[in-house]
C-alpha cells in the first residue's frame, strides 16, 4: 500500500489501520464476503490457511460474535464491529486485536 501525505479522509484512515492490522499484526479479516469466499476458495491453501490467526476463534470462548475470515459461520470475532470488519467508521481494535499489535510493538522495539 502507498501512503501520501495528500492522502485523507475517513476511509482513508480505516484503510490505513486496517491493512496495519494485516501487515503488522499478522490478522485476518473479520467480514463475510461470500463472493471473495468464492473466489479464494481454490487458493486458500496458500493464501489462506485453515487455522485462523490469533484475533479469530474456531469456537466462541463465551460473548463472542459468529462470522470472520470471509464466511458468516466457523469463526468468532470478539468485537461486532472493530477495525478488521468493514466499517470505516470503526476506529479501534478490539482488546484482543490490540493486545496482539502491543506485543509485536514491544517485540519489534526490546532491547537485546
């Protein structure tokens, strides 16, 4: 993704997080979109692997939202709407997705 400083406006700055979410903090998407579902379902071997990455569940832990990863059923999302699902008006991560980028932040920055 290119970034300019003449770039702006509210989508532009969900986009801006939201892709930070997937570089960054290695996250899926937590949408359903049965098209692009379809449309990577022969790929996702290799562009999508089976296991989620840690800001979805396979089972709803307790409070948890049903949809992630493309598909409406087989994932939970802790949040009904936080950055990595398509509301540009959303502009935070959940608890679990900020823990997740906390972490990779104080990873990337410790001293040896």
């Amino acid at each position: 993704m290119i970034v300019s400083k003449y770039d702006s406006g509210d989508y532009f700055k969900f986009l801006v997080r939201h892709e930070f979410g997937h570089s960054f903090g290695n996250m899926d998407d937590e949408y359903e979109d049965s098209l692009t579902n379809c449309a990577i379902h022969h790929y996702e071997p290799w562009y999508l692997p089976p296991t989620p990455k840690r800001n979805l569940s396979t089972f709803d832990p307790g409070g948890w939202f049903k949809g992630g990863k493309y598909v409406p059923t087989g994932y939970w999302r802790q949040w009904k709407n936080s950055i990595m699902r398509d509301d540009y008006f959303t502009t935070t991560f959940s608890p679990r997705q900020g823990s997740i980028v906390k972490r990779r932040l104080a990873r990337a920055i410790a001293c040896p």
